[in-house]
C-alpha cells in the first residue's frame, strides 16, 4: 500500500501567499489560507504562480534579517 498522495491535475488552481518575513509561497486556491499567510493576489497554475514568485521575489532574506543590516 502506497502513502504517497496522488499527483494532482496540472490545471489546480493555485494563489501565491506571503508571510510576515516577506517569504513567498504557493497555495492551494480551494483551500483556506494557513495562519500567518496573506493572499498576494496573483492566481494560476502552480507553474504560473511560480513563475510570478520568481519575478517578484527577489532577494530570499527574511525581512527580520534585512532590517538588522
């Protein structure tokens, strides 16, 4: 018996979320956010939203981190 869960069909519809570091994630768009989470506004596939985070997140410091600088 497998526990691994079915892959998932590449049309899910997905948002793009971010956390109080400024750290970006992608979620599902039927479900509701995690605490600590906040919609960006940007929705796609998975593979649109990653794109997305991609453009937008430029530097992977935490934002605690850049403002201690």
């Amino acid at each position: 018996m497998s526990t691994s869960p079915a892959p998932r069909p590449a049309e899910d519809q997905y948002v793009v979320v971010v956390n109080h570091e400024e750290q970006y994630s992608v979620w599902f768009a039927e479900r509701a956010l995690p605490a600590g989470w906040t919609a960006t506004g940007a929705q796609g596939t998975r593979q649109e939203c990653l794109d997305h985070i991609e453009q937008v997140w430029t530097d992977l410091t935490p934002r605690s981190v850049r403002a201690s600088r």
